[in-house]
C-alpha cells in the first residue's frame, strides 16, 4: 500500500458510517485481506462481496440496509 492509498483509506474511514445490519441489526465493519475489502456483520456474519476499495466496500454494504 502506498502512502497516498493509505491517506486516502484514512481519508474514508473517517468519513463513512456503516449502517446497522440489514439481518439481525447487528454492528457491521469492514475487513480488509490480500488487498481486497470487504463488510461483515459482527453478529450474524452477513457480508457483501470482496470491493477494491473500503469505499465501495462500504458503499455495498449501505446499499442493502432495509430499516
């Protein structure tokens, strides 16, 4: 990771809040391995896809909150 992408993953993780879990309404947070990221419930252990970015993990993992 270079010092840029990591400003800009800093950047993000400052910014973004990760709605509830759309399944259980558990606590969700973002998991990063072998450069990739993605969103997983604490509780129930959902998960949205692998994304290249803690963004579009993020992104991913908004998009399907069902209040």
């Amino acid at each position: 990771m270079t010092f840029d992408e990591f400003k800009q993953l800093k950047d993000d993780i400052s910014i973004i809040k990760l709605r509830h879990c759309p399944f259980c309404g558990g606590h969700a947070e973002i998991l990063i391995g072998l450069g990739e990221y993605w969103a997983h419930c604490v509780i129930c252990t959902a998960s949205t896809k692998m994304e290249n970015s803690y963004y579009h993990a993020s992104e991913a993992w908004n998009r399907r909150y069902k209040p």
